[in-house]
C-alpha cells in the first residue's frame, strides 16, 4: 500500500496492491475424498496447469476521501509477472 493519510483532515490518497495465490491443494484433496480416479485426473492437471495458476491477476485499487466513508476502485488489472512486488 503506498500515498498518505492526512489525519488533520482525515483524508485518504492510497493506492493498494492485491496479489492472489490461488493453490490446487484443496482441490486434489477433495477430489480424491470424493474419487480416487478424479482425484488422480485433478493432480495430474494441477501439475500440468500449476505455471498459469502462478500467473494471477494483480489487482490494484484506488483509495480516496474520508477516512470514515473511503471510495474504493479498481485502477488496473494486468497479469503477475515473474518478479515479486
């Protein structure tokens, strides 16, 4: 998160980064609770998949005004890149 905070004011000028992991753990195991053979499809393609799940979207969001009633939006979505922020 990176802008000011004005508390005289109270007012808000940020900027957030989200960046989302999203992980296949669950969803194997699930698979595999509910079907053996499933489950061995649902690894299989989460090993196959797992580079793309690593390329989630960044949301970034614009917050701005008062401190008791913030305007949150969103500024820009892009694809993750290699490099950590």
């Amino acid at each position: 998160m990176k802008g000011s905070v004005d508390l005289v004011r109270r007012q808000l000028d940020l900027q957030a980064v989200v960046a989302p992991e999203i992980s296949a753990t669950v969803g194997v195991a699930a698979a595999f609770a509910v079907n053996p053979i499933v489950g061995a499809a649902v690894f299989a393609a989460s090993k196959v998949l797992g580079p793309l799940w690593n390329k989630v979207s960044i949301l970034r969001y614009r917050i701005t005004g008062p401190i008791d009633q913030p305007q949150i939006n969103e500024v820009l979505r892009q694809a993750r890149s290699n490099k950590k922020q």
